[in-house]
C-alpha cells in the first residue's frame, strides 16, 4: 500500500521508494528560500520574446567548433527546435514523446524527430527557460545537433533572454498539475515526485532537491520557489563532474567520438574529488558550495518539468539523488497514465 507522503509510485520498488524518501526526509536543508513573485503572475495571457536573439559559444560535444543558436519569438504554442542546417526537416516539438536518450557518460537530454539526423542533444540548459523566466511559446534555431557551451552555466542564455525581451499573445496561459502526488525510484535510492499545488487557489512551483555525492559535493538540499529571480541565480550553476571521469574522458575516452571532443573546461565545469574540488566552486552558503544543487533543480530538473506539452507545470517537486533518466521516466509515466489535469483559476 502507497506511503500517502510520497503518492503513487509509478516505477521502482516500494522498498526501494521508502528507504529513499526516509533519506531524503532526514537530509538537513541547507538553503529554504522564501516565497516570492511568480513567474509573470497566474493567471496571465501566453508569452513568447518581442524579438529574436542570438548567442554563439564553442560547441558541447565539438568545443573546437563555435555553435550559434537563436531564440526566435513564434505563434507556435509550447517550445520548438528547428536545425538551420538541415534543409529535409520540419521543426519537432520539446515533448517526452520525442526525446531520443538521456546519455550515458555524458548525461544529458537529447530530443529527436523525423528523421535519424534531426536530433538536439543538452537541451535541458535551454529548455528550462521555459519554466524558470516564464516563457511559454519559443523557437530555438541551432546550426547543429551539438549546442554551445558557457563558462556561466546558463546564465548568457538567462541575459540574452532578457535583453530580447517579451511580449504577449492573444491566448490564456495554461497551467497544469498532477492530478494526485506521484513518484518513480531508481535503484540507487534515488527518486523524483510530484504533487499538486499546496494552495490551490495560489498555484505555484516548488522545488525541493537533495543530491549526495560520494565527493567533496557531499550532501546539499535546497527548497524555492520557482520565480524569475531564483531561476537567474541558479541558472549560473554549471555542470559537475568528478575528477575520475574527467581524467577518463580525456583518456581512455578519446576513443569514443561522443567524448573525445567535449568542449568542457576548467572554466565551465565544477570538478570535484574526493576531499576537495580542482577548481573554484560557486553559489557559496554559509561557507558551503551549493552549485551542484542549484544546477540540478533549476537546470535539469526544470528541464524535465518543461517537456511537458500543455502548459506550464506548477505544484510541488521533490528529487533525492536522481538525474535525467529518472526526471524523463517520471514525466513518460504521466502521459502513460493520463496524471495530468489543467489548473483554472
């Protein structure tokens, strides 16, 4: 029988969930961010940019090649990619129905569609502006499948959005939720769930995620709420990588050509051993680096909740230990199971 604090568990082991979530239970929170704006307010008519902007950086997978993409305003509802170099396509929605893999040693989310060439891959660093600034109608035109890389997490995507600046459509927003609190569980004790807005008549998005790393990222827990202000600071955040992966990928990993010519650096990418990190960690608390944390909920997290098609997603999320696999599974599982429902106001 479903533990009521967690929901319905929609894949993994129910021990497996209860351990996980008693773990997560017991984790010390080392940032609760209190309550601020929403998104844009709620309800509120759809967004899209008031005009195109552009943004180049040495590719993710390619670094020795500089990548260009634009974030074009559009009348399309939802988020849109559409490969500028390749003349055969059509533009593919951002949806759980067409993301292709969630990597392996690079984890990262890739959407597909048509045909096998037509493919994007790290789109969760683009796609979680969608939730974090409130933008509900988007077109991202790239020159490849390989999008550029930053030295400021997502942060130069954050400005350039800011500086193109929005504007409003004819049509409502929509809003939408879990129709009851649900969950998956990985076998490593990790999980993800969700649940429908505290306050019903005040719907908004709360994070709640917890990581523990066997390095010097250590356990960190970080709660907010999902506003404009809190998606910039955490947008900042970088990737991370141990110091043993990233002595193979530039090793043994050379032989494998989704890695050989990853364009991480120092700069752009938190690297942590086992007692301390090989460069200079940001989003310092209270002494305590919680950058690892910040990307993974305002970055990857946000990323999954943005494949979602019909709207904006607002209630309250949890994550323990998880990451994209688990993240996409949760949201496959909704759509499987018909869990969601449009919020009116």
């Amino acid at each position: 029988m479903p533990d009521t604090t967690y929901g319905r568990l929609l894949g993994g082991k129910p021990e497996d969930m209860a351990q996980a979530w008693d773990r997560w239970s017991r984790q010390p929170v080392d940032l609760d961010i209190p309550d601020g704006a929403l998104p844009g307010g709620h309800p509120r008519r759809q967004r899209t940019l008031a005009a195109p902007v552009t943004v180049q950086g040495p590719g993710t997978f390619m670094g020795k090649r500089t990548r260009t993409l634009t974030f074009e305003p559009t009348d399309m509802a939802g988020w849109w990619f559409e490969r500028s170099d390749l003349r055969d396509v059509l533009p593919f929605a951002v949806s759980p129905r067409n993301v292709w893999t969630t990597g392996d040693v690079v984890s990262n989310i890739v959407l597909r569609a048509g045909p096998p060439h037509n493919y994007v891959r790290m789109v969760e660093h683009m796609i979680a502006l969608k939730i974090g600034m409130g933008l509900d109608n988007v077109l991202v035109r790239l020159d490849s499948g390989d999008p550029p890389l930053f030295n400021r997490g997502s942060l130069e995507l954050v400005e350039a959005v800011e500086k193109a600046g929005w504007r409003e459509l004819a049509a409502p927003a929509r809003f939408v939720t879990v129709r009851e609190p649900v969950c998956v569980c990985g076998a490593n004790g990790s999980f993800v769930s969700l649940a429908p807005p505290a306050d019903p008549a005040r719907p908004t998005l709360h994070l709640d995620c917890a990581i523990d790393f066997k390095t010097a990222i250590g356990q960190q827990r970080l709660r907010f709420h999902v506003t404009p202000e809190h998606f910039r600071q955490g947008a900042q955040a970088r990737t991370n990588s141990s110091g043993v992966k990233m002595i193979y990928c530039r090793t043994i990993g050379r032989v494998f050509a989704d890695i050989r010519n990853l364009g991480y650096t120092m700069d752009n990418l938190l690297i942590a051993g086992r007692r301390g990190y090989y460069n200079e960690p940001r989003l310092v608390h209270n002494g305590k680096s919680l950058e690892a944390v910040w990307h993974r909920a305002a970055l990857d997290l946000l990323a999954a909740l943005a494949l979602i098609e019909e709207g904006q997603f607002v209630g309250r999320a949890a994550s323990y230990k998880a990451g994209h696999t688990l993240d996409v599974e949760l949201i496959r599982q909704l759509y499987k199971n018909r869990l969601l429902a449009e919020v009116r106001t």
